[in-house]
C-alpha cells in the first residue's frame, strides 16, 4: 500500500471504530433486560439495534468483499434483517421482543467477530470506492439506529412506573425566548443535497421549487404554549383536528404529550433523566403530526412545507448532535436556552415523497428510502439526539402521523 | 321580482330539480334491498346518500334562510350527517347499514319536503348571493354523491355471487390504442382554479409550480397490460412495491384487481352491465393506489404528480361526464374507444395538501375538504361516471392508497 | 292410499302449512328494509330466515326423497345453508346482511315454490317414516327460527333511535308477587327426555342424577331488584363478577340489562310494544350468564343446576308459547302477572354438554346439536316469544355466557 | 416455646425454604433474557414468577402479620398482583414483558428480603393456625408457579428459531405398551377431597356422583396415534370438529400440536431437552382440548368426565412429581416407559364449575378459583413437571379450549 492508501486505510478504521463504539456506549449503563423487551411494535429491543447495525456491515460489506468469510450464525441473517426483502426472509418487527436469544453477550460477540474483519477488510485492500461507499452508508445507518436506540430506550424506561433514568445528569431549566418570525420572500428556491458529501438517496437531486411569501418562527413552541392548547379544550375541540387524527385522538384517549404525566394535578415530563416537573420554557417535544397541525390550527397559523424548513435552515448554522461518546457531559432532553436548532425535529406538512428525478440506491439498499413513500411527513432539524457529524440541513427524517416517541416538536409557519 | 330575478329563480330551480331528478334516477331500478345494505364501512346504503344529499339542503339552506321552517323529523340530522362535527353529533359511518328506518319510502318522503321548500325558498326571494352560493355547492355535493352512489351500487351488486346487473345495456368490446407519450417542457407552469365558476376550495388559488421535463402516456393502462403484471409475478415481487402496499397484499390475499374474477382459468370482470369476459383493451379500473405504484415500477415508469397530470389536462378537451338521467342510453363501465380522458380517474404520486395560500370554505364547510388533508393521494381527469356539469380538470378527487372500490385507474409517466 | 294414510296425509300437510305461515305472518308487519340488515354478526336478517329455513326442508327432504326435484337456485344452497360443513360451503354468518339478493320477494317465491313440492310429496307418497321423522326434525327446526325471528327483529328495531314499535297493542303492568322457594330433597333424580315424542338429540338419553338438597325460587328475578343490584354499584364491583365477565363489563361499558335506557334520569326498557317506561315488577329480560351469575352472587345465592331446574319444571304446568298467529292478541314482552314459567329463558349454571349415552342425529344433522358443546350454558324454561307446541320441559336452550339478545333472565337457586 | 412448637417452627421453615430454592433453581440454568421476555399474552416472563410468588407470601402472610412490616418496594404490589382486585391494583398480564424493571438481581434480592422475614415471623411466633394455613395455601401457590415457570420457559425457548435447549440431558425413547381399557360399573361413586391435608377448595366438598358404565384406556394417545390422525387429514375434516374448534383451527393455521416441527419431511418435536426426532411411542402433549375432542371423536371414542377419570385414578398409585431440585437428573419430558400416570394432564370433557355445595377460600383468596368457572375444562392427572408433593388424585387443573402451552394430553374414554 501506498502512504496515502495507507492513511486513507486507518482514517476509515479509525472512523469505523469510533461510530461503532459509540453504539454500545449508549447501551453501557443499561441492564440486560433493558436492552431486551419491546413494549410496542415500533420499539425495538435495544439488543436487537445492536445486532442488526453489526448485520448491515456483515451483509453488504463482508459477505461481498471479504474472501473467504464466514457467518457468525447462519440464522442472524433472518433474525437481525430488519426489511430487506431482496436479502431473504425477515423476522417481524412486532416479534423482535419475543427472542430471548442471541443474549446481550452472544450479541457483543457478533459485534466483535464482525469488528475484526471489517478492520481486516480495511486493512488487506487498498479500499476500493465501492467498499468506501459501502461503509460510510453503514456508519450513516448505524448513526440512525444510535438516535433510534435513545428513542426506544426512553419508551422502554417510560412504560415502567418506577420511572427509572437513563442518566443521572441533572437538567437546567430552560430561559424564556422572545417569540420572533423571520420572513421570506417569493420565489424560485433551490433545495436539496449537491456535491459529493454523504447523502442519503432521498435528499437528492437539488432542485428548484417556488415558493410563496412566507414567514417562520424563530423558536419551537415551549411546553408552557401546548399547555395552554390544553387548558383550552384543544384536545376536546373537533375543528382543531385533521379528520384521521380526531379518530385517533378518540379511540386512544390522548389528551397530552406521549410523555407527560399529570400527578395530583401537577404537570411533570419524562425525560431521560427521570420524571421531572415541566419546563413551560423547553420546547414541546414527542407530540404527532395530528397534535402539530392541530396546535397550529388552534395558534391560527400552519406547519411549514418541508421547502419552507429548508430554505429557512439555509440561513441557519448547523447545530445537531453535540452529544458525545460519554455520559458525563451529555444531555439528552431538548431545552430552549441557546440552541435555534437542533433541539426537537419539527414536523412538516410535506408528505415524505420522491424529489423530482429521484432515484433510489442501487442493489439491497434500493429498498432504504423509497418504499416508504407512503403515509409519512417529513421532519427536519435534527434534535439534541442526533449524532454530531450525521446531520445536514437537506436531511429529511420522516414518520407516520401518529407516531411521537421520536423527538418530534413544533414551528409554527405563516402565508406573510 | 323583476323579469330578471324571476329568470335567475326559475333557471335555479330547473337546476336544482333537474340534479335532485338524476339522484333518484340512478336508484330506479334498483330494489329496496339494494338501496338498504352496506357491505364494507367505505360502501353506504344507497338509500343513506338519498338522505344525506336532502339534510345538506336542509341543514345549510333551509335551516338559516327558509323563516319559519319546520324539520322533517328531528332525529335525522343526527342520522344523515355525514361528519360535520360542527353541525352536532352524526351516526357513525360503518353502522349505516344497521339502520333498517327511514325506510326508502319515507326518504323519497323527505326528499319531496325539502324540494318543495327549497323551491319555495327560491321562489320567494330574490334570492340572495349567499342562498344562490350554498345552492350551487348543495348542487356539486349532490353531484358528488351520485358519482359515489355508482361506486357503492357496484359494490353492492358484487358481493352478490349471483353478480345482478345494474343496466341491461350491452357493452361494446375497446378498440386497441396505439401507445404514446406526451412531453413537457421544463418550466414554471400555472396550475389550480381560477375565475368566478365554481371549484371547491382545495382547487384555489391558483398558483405557479416548477416542473421538471417529463413525458406522460396519452392512453391509460389496459386490462391486458395489467395482466401480464400479474402473469410476471407482479403481486409475488416485493420489489414492485411500497412497504405498506407489500403489507396490505399480503394481510388481504390481494392478487388482481377489485372486480376481477377467474373462473375455470378465465377471467372475467363484474361490471355494471353484470359479469363480463375480461376486455383486453379496455382501461383497467378499481386498482388501488398500491397497484397503481406497484404497476408503474415493474414497467420502468412512475406515476404522474397531480401537476404534470393538471398541465397534460389542460391541453386536452373537457370530456368526463357523458352519463345522461336515462340509462336506455347510459353505458356505465369505462372503455378505451375513443376518449383520451374521463374514462377512469387515475392515481397521481401527489399527497392530497393544501395548495399554497389554501382557504378553507367558511362556517360548516370548513370541513368539507380542509380536514382530509393527511394519507390520501389526488386523482386526476374524471370517469365515465362522474356527472357531465361536475368536472373541470382542476378537480381534486382524492383517496386512501388501499381503496379501490371508486373508478381509479393508471396513466403512466416517465422523466424525460 | 289407504284413509288412514290419507288422513296422515293431510294432517302433516296441514301442520306443515300451520307452521311454515306462522314464520311469513311474523314478518308480516315488517318493511322490507327491516327485513335485510344485520346490525351485528349475531342478528341475522330476518329474509335469511325465511330463506334458511326453506333450504332446510329442500337440502334434506325434497332432494332425497322428491324424485326429479330441480332446485329453485343452484346458489341458494351456498347462502342458505348456515353451517352444515357436510352439506357443502355456506355463506359466512357475519356476512349476511351484505347481500341485497334475492329480495324478499324473491325469498317469498322461493317458499313458496318448495311448499308445493313438500305438499306433493306428502300427498303422493304414503309418507315414508323417514319423511316424516325429517318433516317432524324441519318443523321445529322452522319453530327455533321463529323464536330467532323475534329475537332478531327486536335488536333490529332497537337499533334504531327513532325506537319503532313491532306490535302497537298496549302492554299491561306487572303485579309485584311475593317471593317464595320451593325446596327439594336429596337423591336419585331421573331427567332428560323418554318416549316416542319429539325431542332434539341433546334432550337424551334420560338418566339419573344424584341432587343435593337445593331450593329454588318460585318467582323470576324482577326489573326492580334488577335495579337494586345496579343502584347498589353491582357492574362496579368486580368481587360480584365471573373472570372473564368483568373482563366483558369493562371492555363494552356494560352497565344495564341490553334494551335498558336512561333518560333524564329515567329508566325505560325497549320492547317489542315500543319504549315503555320500566315495569319494576316485570322479570328482568335480556341479561347475559355473566350478569346473571353477577348477580346471583350479590344475592347471595346462586344459578341453579339445568337438573335442578328441570326437577322444578316436572312439578309445573307447561305453559311457554301462548303466541298466536295474529299479532291482535299477542303481547311480546314477559310480565310476572300469572305465568310461573314461560315467560324468560333462564340461565343455569350448567356448561351445554352431552347427556351420559349422549348420541347425536344421524347424517346431516349430526351438526344440528353437538359441535356446539363448547363454551355455551344451558337455558331453561321457554320464554313468551317461544311457539306454544314448540316447548318441553326436557328443552335445552344454549348460549354463549356473553349473549343477552335472546329472551334470557334470571331465577335464583340455594343450597338447603 | 416449647420444644413441641420449636420444632414444628423449624420443619415449617425447612418447609418453606426447600420450595422458595426450587422455584430459583428452575431459572437457574437460564440467561436474564430468557427470565425477562413475554412472546404471548398467556406466557409470563419467568421473574414475574419469582416475584409473584414473593409478592403472595408479602401480601397474604407479611403485612397482616408481621409488626412493623415495611414493603420492599411500594410499587412491587401493583406489578406482581396477578389478578387479585381486592388487594389492589395490578398491571395487565399482556404487559408483563414489558418491563425492563425490577430487572432480574433486583426480584432475587426481593426474594431473600421476604424470606428473612418469613424465617422471622415463623421463628418469632409459635406459629398460629392462619399463619400456617396462609404458609400452606403460599407454597402450593409457588408449586403451582414452579409447573408454570417450566410451560413458560419451553414456549420461550421454542419461540427462537435456534432452539436452545433447557437442559443437556440425553431424552430416552420411549417403549411401545400396549393398549388396554379399564372398565368400571354403573354406580353412585364418592370423588372429591376429604380430610385434613391441604387442597383447594375447588376439590370440596367430595360428593356422590350416579356414573354410568365406561371403559377408560390404560395408556394416553401416543405421537404415533396422533401422527396417523393427521395424515388421515384429521385436521382438514370438519366433522371431526367442535364449531369452535374448527374455527380455531381455521383462524389460526392449526396442523399439528404445538411443538411439532416438520422439517425436510421428518418430523420433530421441541422439548426442554432440544429438538428431538418425534418420538412415536411418547404420549402427544400440548395439544389443546379442540384437538383433543376432535382425536377422539375421530377415533370413534370420546374424553372421559372428570368424574370417571377420578374414578380410574383412585384405583392408581400417585405418580407425578418425580421432579427433583436438581437439573442432573429430572427428565423434562414425558415418556411411555414407565408411569400410568402423570406423564401429562389430560383434558376432560367437563367444564370447570363448582361442586355441589362448593364454598370459595375467604378474604382476598376467594378470587383463587372461583372467579375462573367459566369457559374452561378440568384436566386431571398431573405430569412430568408437576412438583412432587403437590399432586393429588383430585386436583383439577383447568385451561381454556385453545389453550395448549401446558403440558396436555389424551386418555380415551368410551361407554361400556
């Protein structure tokens, strides 16, 4: 190997290692049970996040590059595929906590089997670009799953009335924002990812798209405003609601935040350093998109287009993820004090479709983005839980409109 | 009254009788126990749409406007609002056809109370701007509704495994089409409502969209290319298709289209006019948005967005809506003879939203459009039973991706 | 033929007629719309009746013994059968009430097309024991049905909030009568059915029970005591409950018997006669086994046995089906005015197993009886909607512990 | 104390120690995961167990009788109540496996805190008769939990598609016997519990009952019987079926008993030793009373009653519960070879109810058996992994129909 392929070599172990490792330093402080149980089908155990980020590596980059490898467990491949259909067989979503087995350690095993020969695949090749690309979609999916397993995590540790925390950090308050709206003008915009950084298919191509007179909040909407969209029958009052969410409203008695709880009539949250009272000052977060569009009908104002979100994040700069690897320093609830973005994703009212001449990864990942097209909004902004180098603001994060145990928040939109 | 008042009256009430005739003519032939039944939540009992289309009248024009005005029967606004929650509590949609009174006699009874005081009404004003606004939109719901009615009288008659016809006309076999494709320059195109005719709100305002070039089929898809997706696999193929369309094949068992049957290695097709031999050429129809994507993938393709459907329209001649009030003349199943359009509504990739700078109708018809906003998907260009005044290519149907019980079709589209 | 035969003859013709027009005559007051929906799985439309019961005779009379017999419509069979597996597919129950066909004109022609050809086979034959064993089984069969009828068309009619009335006479007040207990001895008991009579398989063999001493009420239990469980919390407090019946309280909301409404604070109960304010000292009706035993249990007292109850029972006129043809003279709702029985089906605590010995019919009817004893219990008694020559002592009536749409209501047992 | 009380202190303690270590041996072999997930509703996770069984002891014996009493855990009453309403609150058993917490240590550490506790209050009173009655009633109670733990943990390990093995023991075939019938004579027959030694009260009062002539089979239902069932399409056959039954069968894709595997065209069968090839000569288990019935009725015989069933056990030595503390040498799995009895619990044809004059257990045990008489069959008989001192001839063990984790099976029965 040349000094240069060498470099390039170590830069991506050493790339490779740290996004690995910080996977299984989000799960150190938990308890085998913990990373075992899946309360709701949308939560995965937090064992089976470790499994299947190791799987991406095993099927798209050892079983093709490394000559001559061999499975750890011929049945991983079922068990730890999450919807790969062109991969085989699946096991489902829903069953994930029903498996026992492989435990925690057989995991950490399989983590480490697979570690070593990636680096050795690393290492042996002057890697080739296919082998390059490869990688960094793996440690972009594994960075997915480390905001995906704090999510599931704090489902976990919520659904128990014990309250327990993830992190014994205390949380400062959150200082009052002046509410302020900045405003855009009309026009032809271009939005969407350029050049030859890492995206995900979705984000591309960049485009135009005109747009109208529009103008957005400065600050997402505190905990003390849906407060008061309580305090005024806002879950009570039909016409606040899409028709679909009044349903859902209807069928599972929500009248909060997925995570509030009212005790002896006072208002406390679940965060993950334990039930804490509100913060009226902290951003609003684990809200759905029919509680976003109904706060924002109930304000008299909308919920930005994604393009709206987009051009306004163009000015802004970039702020996600300062988490880092150690618990000492990190806070994993969002708080107004500083931070424009970054805190809480903000739901959209654009429904997650194909950009204008999109096309979808190529092989087994054709399957990652575009066949989710369907029934889901798009959030942008990244939230306190996003890695640091994973964000861009043409990231395009999107779920269906009732679910909220994302960090999913609120800003508010206006026709100027 | 002055001559022209008078004129502007009686010209109002031919209109309103002559709608509310064709209503009541669709039903004709049908017994009462067809008018009564409701064979999945999405179909309602014929005779429901018969009253539901007189408590509009009722509830929005006669209640605020006819002084003195009794109701009919107390109760049946309770059980013919549709989902006004703002007009006060309604019957819940999948327990109409428990409802064995009003019989369908006393319906056509209430129907003939409200005419007359509807003509009544319009006869004794000059009549006001606002009366003559809910009359025409009262007129567009009615019109609405018969279409609706087709849709739920074909359902009905289907489940029937003895198949009743519904018209006793013949129907001709399609004439095979040459396929081609339309192209488009890119460009900023107009696209929505505009002018003092009537639209829904969804339709407005009118505003400008950047488009990217693409070419779009001047024919729809055929039964015959439809089945060669079937004869391919194309229900066995993962690949072709969206994740919760894959989910929603499999949980139903779904393998052809709605109306489709194979008997002895044959297929057939229930239509309006009874079971027919599968016609080749003709326009497949009653696919669900699921099938529509599905198909477009395995032929290379995609589906349109509503704006590139809307600029291809507006080239094209208006032309749904040949359906007359007799059906001595009425041929009710889509065919691929000479109509570019207007044979089947076809499924576009655009999520239903509000267009830029969207206002919802005021009052109780805030709700008419406004709140279905969320997992429905426009269709474009009309059906053979959509009524001949009732379309415009502005218009915006629109519907869940599983449903397909309505006359929904596939044109394709290809980036150019 | 001999004039003994010729008698035999026009004696079972004349009873078959008696019979089949008792069934036509308890829809005679009817709208044909009341005659096609199926508000929940359990009613079925009451046209499926007619219909059913004329398949009866046509799958096991008229097809084996009529030579040449040609049936009605080859599909019948498939809508009409209800669940005899060895008589070919049937139609699902839950999905009767979606097919508007054949109407009930349609279903009338089909009676009577049969009812000639069971008349000409009874007259050109010297009826064949097995044709008249069949003709005797079919007769009841139709009897159950009649009884399903007023069951059916009462929740058909109670569905509906505008509360219309099956018969317009007026219903006359309960007396309060005094409580008393009969009590009964310890020992050897025989029950069950003996002799040449009528009887369903179920009723046999008649067999010896060993009783322990036990005394049971001589009255039914009345709305007002009803009243007293429920004013006293009794749908509240689970200690009164069965398992699986609190369960069932709090998963429908149950709080009331099932045609019970209050309004404005006052209690009313639905009736074949219309809304009637609640007659406390009418026997309680439409109650499901868990109620019952609910309250039975707040009593302090029990269910009895089906042996205890038919103990009871051979000490007792009979008396169940006062019904007559006419509906001038025929009151539908019990009252506690003379009648000791006959007047509510009442629950015992019996599980609906085979009697020692127990043999089902042969054929066919095999399924008429035994494939059903799995989670039902035994009803006793007879009822006021029960056809008078319908009834035994010996009869066994089941249903599952939820049901409450049949006439079912409560008699007390203890211990002595 | 005296010496007398002092050493019935001790042996209660001995007592009470030997089973609590039994109930933790069973787990002891297993991971925390294994103890901590729940793959159905009716399959708790093992350290529920070990801590339902702590709580009962805690609820019942502790806090009414130990002064000074503190909980370990106020919140532990909430998780581990399994169904007792009048002690309070409890979680839902489908939401067992959805805590992560207490984890796995901390119910250990549970155990030993009520433990001391237990020692104390029975070391520090000459120990009253409730208190040894409640000591009674709690170590049967973990008995019966000790036989769920090993249902439990066989569907959890089955679950996973790796098929990991409870215990490494070698399984032995078992022996052909050959079948014979036990004939008993028609009579009044004595069945129930007598005496002082403790049972449930669901065993009480012992009672005459008037029995009919039958002949009971000496063996139960081999695999090999069973196999031929199924290859006679037993499954596919409709009349072999309850109506329930077959529904069941239909709904649920139901082939085969529960832990059958066919693979390649062998068959095999999960046992807590592993996957083993189908053993033709062991008795079936884990089938459900649907099954059951219909394999009866197929083979032309029927389930005995729980009355003839005891009947043929008191003429048999008491078997069951061979089971020892110690892995080395307990067999998991029933075998032919030896045993008349208790290799498997085989369902009766009668519905679990009381007996005459059944009187519930007092205060908050009332709910241990009463409140279950509903929609289940009493299995007798006992099986391999019953606790040894646990099992009586007239225990009556009970499931829903569907129901067949448990370790059931088949003994035929016919009338002489």
């Amino acid at each position: 190997m040349s000094n240069h392929s060498l470099d390039r070599s170590r830069q991506l172990i050493e790339q490779y290692l740290s996004v690995r490792q910080l996977t299984t330093d989000i799960c150190q402080s938990l308890e085998k049970e913990d990373l075992s149980v899946q309360p709701i089908a949308d939560v995965s155990p937090p064992k089976w996040h470790l499994a299947h980020t190791t799987w991406f590596f095993e099927e798209l980059l050892l079983v093709p590059y490394l000559q001559g490898f061999k499975k750890f467990n011929q049945q991983y491949s079922l068990l730890f595929n999450s919807y790969y259909k062109s991969a085989g067989d699946h096991w489902l979503q829903q069953d994930r906590g029903c498996l026992s087995r492989p435990t925690v350690n057989e995991i950490l095993d399989y983590r480490g089997y697979i570690d070593n020969l990636v680096i050795q695949l690393l290492q042996q090749n002057n890697p080739e670009p296919e082998i390059q690309s490869i990688l960094e979609i793996g440690l972009n999916h594994e960075q997915q799953h480390q905001e995906l397993l704090y999510m599931d995590i704090k489902y976990i540790l919520a659904t128990n009335p014990t309250y327990p925390a993830y992190s014994n950090l205390p949380l400062a308050k959150s200082h009052g924002m002046k509410q302020s709206w900045k405003s855009f003008a009309e026009g032809l915009y271009h939005v969407g990812h350029e050049g030859e950084a890492f995206a995900y298919d979705n984000e591309s191509p960049r485009h135009k798209h005109y747009t109208y007179p529009f103008k957005i909040s400065d600050e997402t909407v505190t905990n003390g405003e849906f407060l008061s969209f309580i305090d005024d029958k806002g879950y009570k009052s039909p016409n606040n609601w899409l028709s679909q969410g009044w349903d859902w409203v209807n069928s599972n008695s929500i009248c909060k935040p997925l995570y509030w709880k009212q005790i002896n009539g006072e208002w406390f949250e679940y965060t993950l350093h334990g039930l804490q009272p509100l913060d009226l000052d902290a951003p609003v977060v684990h809200v759905s998109y029919f509680e976003a569009d109904a706060f924002a009908t109930w304000k008299g104002a909308r919920l930005p287009t994604e393009y709206e979100f987009e051009i306004y994040l163009q000015q802004t700069e970039l702020k996600p993820g300062e988490k880092q690897a150690t618990s000492q320093v990190a806070i994993y609830h969002p708080n107004n004090s500083s931070q424009k973005v970054g805190q809480v994703w903000c739901w959209t009212k654009s429904h997650y479709s194909g950009y204008p001449g999109y096309q979808t990864f190529k092989g087994v990942l054709e399957e990652y983005n575009g066949k989710f097209m369907c029934n889901q909004f798009v959030l942008k902004g990244g939230c306190v839980n996003t890695p640091k180098d994973h964000y861009r603001h043409t990231y395009r994060n999107f779920y269906q409109p009732h679910q909220r145990w994302m960090f999913s928040g609120i800003r508010l939109c206006k026709d100027h």
